[in-house]
C-alpha cells in the first residue's frame, strides 16, 4: 500500500459507519446495500419527501437482499436520516456523495462534505462520469476525494469502478478500492482519469447506437432491448466482449477473428457523433419504452430486475457473502 500523506480512517474491515450523501435511486440503493452488509447508515437528502422515499426504496429492495444473505446484525433499523448534511456526515468514516449530475452543484457539495466530515474519513462520489479533477476544486482537503462510480441498482450489481483525480492521494484511492472489496463490491481501479470511466464508456457507446437507430426508425425500443437480451446480453453476464469476440475466431481465437471481420471495422457499422436529443426523439424513447413495459409498473420492472440479477448470480455461481462484515466476523478477521 502507498504510504499516505493525509489522515485515513481505520483498516477498511473495520469500517462500521458510512454516510450516504443524496438518497434517490442510487444514494438509496447505496443505503440499502450497506445497510444489508451490517453496517450503520446515516443518510441526508435536502428533498422533503427524502425519508419517505428512501425507506419505501430500502423495503423494495430487502426481499432481494434477503435472498442473497443478509450479514449478522443486518437490519434497516440502522439506517438514521439526518435532517442536516453536517449531522450525517459528523461520524463517517467513510461517504459516499449521489446527488445530481451537474458539475457545479457536485463541486459545492462535496466541499461542504469535506468541510463537515472527521479528518480521516474517505469521501467518494458517484458520479457517471465527471472527473474528480473538475469536482474536487473547492475542497480544502482534495486528497481524500475520488470517484466510486457504482451500476444500477448498487445492492445488486457488483462492480464499483474507483479512481481518483489529480490532486487525490493514492493512498486514498487503495484504501477506497479495499473498503468497497470489504462491503462486498467487485472493484476496477483505474490509475488514470477517463470520462465515463470504463463500463460508461462502452454503454454509451451502444446507446448513442440506439438513439440513432430509434431516431431514424431503424428499429423500435423493442427491437433493441430483444437484441441484446436475447443475444450478446446473455453471454456478457459471465464473459466479456473481448473473450466472446476471441471465440467468435474457432480455434484460431483472437486472432483469427481479427484477421477474418477486422475489415469490416472500417465499414460505417457506428456513427458514435450523438445524435440531437430532440422532443421527437425523447417521446420516440418514452413511448417506446411504455410500450415495451407492456403495462407493467416501475415498481414491477424493478422487482422483474432484481430477480433477474440474482438468477444470473446464482447461476454463474457469484451468490456469495464473503467480504460483508458478517463473514469477516465469522472468519474472525473483523
Ligand atoms: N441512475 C443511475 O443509473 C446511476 C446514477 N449514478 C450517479 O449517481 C448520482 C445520483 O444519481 P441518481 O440517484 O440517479 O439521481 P436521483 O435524481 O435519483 O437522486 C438524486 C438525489 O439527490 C438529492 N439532492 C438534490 N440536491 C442535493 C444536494 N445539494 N445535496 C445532496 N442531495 C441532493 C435529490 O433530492 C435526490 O434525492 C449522480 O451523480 C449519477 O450520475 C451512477 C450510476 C448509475
Ligand atoms: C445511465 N447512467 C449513465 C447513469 C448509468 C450509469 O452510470 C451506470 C449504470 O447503472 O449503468
């Protein structure tokens, strides 16, 4: 581990309290799956309606979290919503910010996050894809800030991508990329500053496809989900398209594949310039999708979802506690 030039919170196993900063779909869900791997959680949302709708989502989400096994001591009654941001964040050793994806409002936040929490705990952001060098400007202490960019819904998907900006410390970053291990995530630290760090990169790439096609009525919503849930979706659960392409080779693997379908990556298969998010094209997306939902509520998709998840972890054989404090308090290690 890199020798650290500013105060870190204790080992990452022996973390017990996070704050979670912004409580909607992600802050909510981040609440939800630490709550589920025993730790305590204080939240703060400055929208009236925050609590409510903070523990109607961490309900949802429970039978899910249930199913995959709760950690000892595990309980939504460790969850306290703070009526202040300072209150929430007074004894955390660890935040995690999800507030609204505007530069600015993300810039102000997090040095008031900064300015309120203990000196040694570690800050990190959700952002989609700000870097934490534009976000980190305001803060009298921008070494413990980075991005821990989480996937939808954070209870169930595993992978946190980590990384920090320039002005974080790398120690910060390691012991980010162990805590997140310790609560259970699947981790990819990156050593270098990307917008939309890895997997965003890749998704918006296959949904700037999407658009296109839907805005030129290339294919409907439909269309585009069945091609990938029916197709390459159901090998990227387990095997990434890297490897699926290699076998797409035969026995000559990647490389032969390259040599056989290389060519054709100079065809006009991807536009990639944005297409313009018009209303046509957002009521094309919306009604699409309302279509293809075929009546079923949000509510029903998500639980649809979350199902759906644990079926595909349980059946690549990824249903597992380890790394919750529960199993670390078995094991003795905690
Ligand atoms: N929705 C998604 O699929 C994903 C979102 N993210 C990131 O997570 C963050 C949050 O996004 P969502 O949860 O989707 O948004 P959301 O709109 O569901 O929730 C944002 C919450 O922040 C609260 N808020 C507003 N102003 C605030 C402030 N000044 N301080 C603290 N909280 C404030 C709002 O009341 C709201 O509850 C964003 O940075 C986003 O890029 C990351 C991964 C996936
Ligand atoms: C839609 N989104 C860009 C906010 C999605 C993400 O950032 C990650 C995810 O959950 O796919």
């Amino acid at each position: 581990m890199t020798e650290p030039h500013i105060p870190l919170p204790p080992p990452p196993e022996e973390v017990r309290h996070v704050a979670c900063v912004g409580a909607g779909v992600i802050g909510g869900g981040w609440v939800a799956h630490f709550l589920a791997r025993g730790y305590s959680v204080t939240a703060w949302d400055p929208a009236p309606d925050a609590e409510e709708k903070l523990r109607r989502l961490v309900d949802a989400a429970w039978p899910a979290l249930t199913q995959l096994g709760l950690a000892e001591g595990a309980s939504t009654e460790r969850l306290t919503v703070a009526s202040t941001l300072e209150e929430a964040v007074a004894g955390a050793q660890f935040v995690q910010e999800s507030a609204p994806e505007k530069l600015e409002l993300k810039r102000e936040l997090l040095a008031r996050i900064d300015a309120a929490a203990p000196a040694e705990a570690v800050i990190a952001s959700s952002t989609s894809g700000y870097p934490m060098t534009d976000m980190q400007t305001r803060a009298a202490n921008p070494g413990r800030l980075l991005v821990g960019h989480p996937f939808n819904p954070p209870y169930l998907i595993p992978l946190v991508e980590v990384v920090g900006g320039e002005r974080t410390d790398r120690a910060a970053v390691e012991w980010a990329s162990r805590f997140y291990e310790a609560a259970g995530k699947s981790v990819i630290t990156m050593d270098r500053e990307l917008p939309g760090f890895i997997a965003n990169r890749l998704q918006e790439a296959l949904w700037r496809e999407a658009l296109h096609m839907v805005n030129n009525g290339e294919a409907t919503v439909r269309d585009i989900d069945a091609s990938i849930t029916e197709g390459p979706g159901l090998r990227w659960a387990f095997m990434g398209p890297c490897l699926t392409f290699a076998l797409a080779g035969g026995e000559g693997g990647m490389g032969h594949m390259l040599d056989h379908f290389g060519p054709s990556l100079k065809s006009p298969w991807t536009r990639l310039e944005a297409p313009e998010l018009d209303s046509a094209l957002r009521t094309a997306m919306v009604e699409g999708c309302d279509e293809a939902a075929d009546g079923r509520t949000i509510a029903q998709l998500v639980a649809e979802r979350d199902q759906g998840v644990i079926d595909v972890l349980r059946a690549t054989g990824r249903l597992s506690g380890a790394g919750s404090v529960a199993a670390r308090e078995r094991s003795g290690d905690a």
